[in-house]
C-alpha cells in the first residue's frame, strides 16, 4: 500500500462548508454489505436501517475552543492551536502556531505573559503556563475559537461554530476536532432509534493530529498514527460484551469510535473497562473484532480514515471498494468533509 492508493479528485463545490440545516437533513448513502445493494437518503430516516437489535457506539468527546490569538513582545500577533488532547495538565502545552516562535519567547494577552515557549519539535512547539491551568481553560472558553479544518470556509461565527461543529452528546472536553460522523444527529434521531429498540453505548477518544494526518509510506508500513487517549468504561465495556454474547450488531458512529473499540477489543471482551491510548491504525487486511456496521462520512484523500473504511469492507466481503462508493457519492452530488454528508456500512 502507499498513500496515492487513497488519492481521489473531489470536485471543490462538493466540500461542505456549512453543516446542513437541520443536522439530520443531511443526505445518507446506505450500502449493505450482504445484498451490494446502494440506498439513498437522509440521515433523518437512519432508524430505517439499523437493525433493532443492534448496539450504537458513539465517541461523547468534546471540542475545545483551543485557538488563541496571542501576542508576541515585539507588538505582533500568533495564532496558536493548542493540542489539548495531548495536554498532560501539569502545566506544559503543546501547540501549532501561525508563524515563527523561538524558544523562551514570552507570549501575552490583554498585556500579561501567559506563556514561554520551551521546546521545538518541527512545526509543533511546547508552552510552559505562566498562569494556573484553570486560567487557561476559562482563557479558551471566553476568547478562544473553534478549530474550523483549514478547507472550511465559512460564515459562521463564533457562537454559531461551537453549537455546529459539536455533537449533540458531547461531554468531555478535550478534541481539537469533532467526530464528524456524529455531527449528523439529533435528539429526534436519537429517539426514533431509541423507539426501534436500538441500545446505545459511549467511549471516548480525544481527537488531535493522529486522526485527520495525512498518509505516508512511514505511518503505513508502522501501522501507527499519532497518540490520542482513549477510554471506555466499565459499564459501556459490559454493555457492549453482552451484546456481542445476545448476537446484536455493534454500529460504531465514526471511525474514532471504531478506532477506539477495535483499540480496546481484548478488554471489552473481558468485560473491562481500560483507559490510556492509542496509535492504531487500521490497515487492510484487518480482523474487525468489535465494529459489524460503520457510520462515516466522506473523508480527505490520502487519509487513515479511508484506510479504515476500504479495510472494513474487505473484511465484510463487499462487493465494491470505497473508491466505487465515493465516485457513487461524487455522481449523486453529496457533500464532502467534516460538514459533509454521511454513509452506512452494514
């Protein structure tokens, strides 16, 4: 394998800019693995095709305005993404600034040094705080902004981007992406799923550089992307065995999701919860010990993420490659990326 194997031309007005309005309107491409039949909906009517007995799997992360506009001592201004996912809160940050830093550079804001630059690893820096952590994360919340991806152009502002690029069940604070695939819900959906009988389980895997990195011949032949942390509790862990043992289908809404299942297999099939993380990759040909059935959207070229995708369906048997699918999404105009629209494999 090598990463042109994952390259596709997507033409540039089929990148969302702007979610769908409501989330659940956006359009849904079902593909059955067992009947390579090819369906066309909304993601409103997902209940339709999701099997009663079946368990949802859904990543309840949540995104941290972690872009901040500081100051340098010479009067200029940095934008810094701060990696919180990777945050160990003992008072170090990572982050990836706009422009050139050097290390023991003092940044500021509203005229206090809050930050010194320490390290340099290429394009990545690290931040020792001149404030408390607990200053730093209000510092985020009331004048931090969300970390649009960089092929987002849009209107939206602040207050408009921290309700949409956030799902409906986010809880934990600690993405500097969302998990895409969940974007699509809404309490309504969750509810007709709910009404068919459909359970419902969550992990989380805080979402940074690993995720959406692009491919190399050095992560592929590694099978390793960046570190993210992860976790699944006891409980989610024991609901998920004991639907494994009554046959159900696990649907895993995104590919952290899946990631983070297939990463914890060994002790969810223990019944144990587990905590750390995770530099899985998923490569074909992969054994898929949890995930039966993929919720995702419409991915970047040259990504992991549709490495995951074309391995899973090797490992159902299908019929067709995600290449058939995404030049079948490309033809019925479906919009692409993070505020694109969505498949389901199954």
């Amino acid at each position: 394998m090598k990463p042109s194997d994952y390259n596709y031309h997507l033409p540039e007005g089929l990148i969302a800019h702007t979610p769908a309005e409501p989330r659940d309107s956006a359009r849904l491409l079902i593909y059955s693995t067992k009947t390579n039949e090819i369906v066309l909906d909304t993601f409103a009517h997902l209940a339709r095709y999701i099997p009663s007995k079946a368990l949802m799997v859904f990543n309840d992360t949540q995104v941290v305005p972690a872009r901040l506009e500081l100051m340098k001592l010479t009067g200029g201004t940095v934008r810094i993404l701060f990696l919180v996912n990777e945050w160990d809160r003992q008072g170090v940050i990572k982050g990836l600034p706009d422009r050139k830093l050097t290390v023991r550079d003092q940044l500021y804001f509203n005229h206090h040094a809050i930050l010194e630059v320490v390290d340099q690893h290429n394009e990545e820096f690290s931040f020792r705080l001149r404030i408390s952590v607990e200053e730093f994360e209000k510092l985020c919340k009331s004048h931090g902004r969300t970390p649009l991806p960089p092929y987002i152009h849009t209107s939206l502002n602040e207050e408009e981007a921290r309700t949409k690029y956030q799902t409906v069940f986010a809880s934990k604070p600690a993405s500097v992406a969302a998990p895409t695939a969940s974007l699509h819900f809404t309490e309504q959906v969750l509810r007709s799923l709910i009404e068919k009988g459909v359970d419902r389980a969550t992990v989380t895997l805080h979402v940074g550089r690993g995720t959406f990195a692009s491919l190399t011949p050095e992560s592929i032949q590694a099978k390793s992307l960046h570190s993210e942390p992860i976790q699944v509790s006891s409980e989610s862990a024991m609901r998920i065995l004991e639907a494994k043992n009554e046959g159900k289908i696990i649907v895993s809404s995104g590919t952290t999701a899946t990631r983070t299942l297939e990463a914890t297999a060994d002790s969810i099939l223990k019944g144990e919860g587990y905590t750390g993380e995770t530099t899985l990759m998923i490569t074909p040909p992969y054994d898929f010990k949890i995930v039966d059935a993929i919720i995702t959207n419409f991915h970047l070229p040259n990504t992991s993420l549709i490495m995951l995708v074309d391995a899973f369906l090797q490992a159902k048997g299908a019929q067709v490659s995600w290449r058939d699918l995404y030049e079948r999404a490309i033809k019925e105009k479906f919009r692409f990326y993070s505020f694109g629209d969505a498949m389901l494999i199954i």
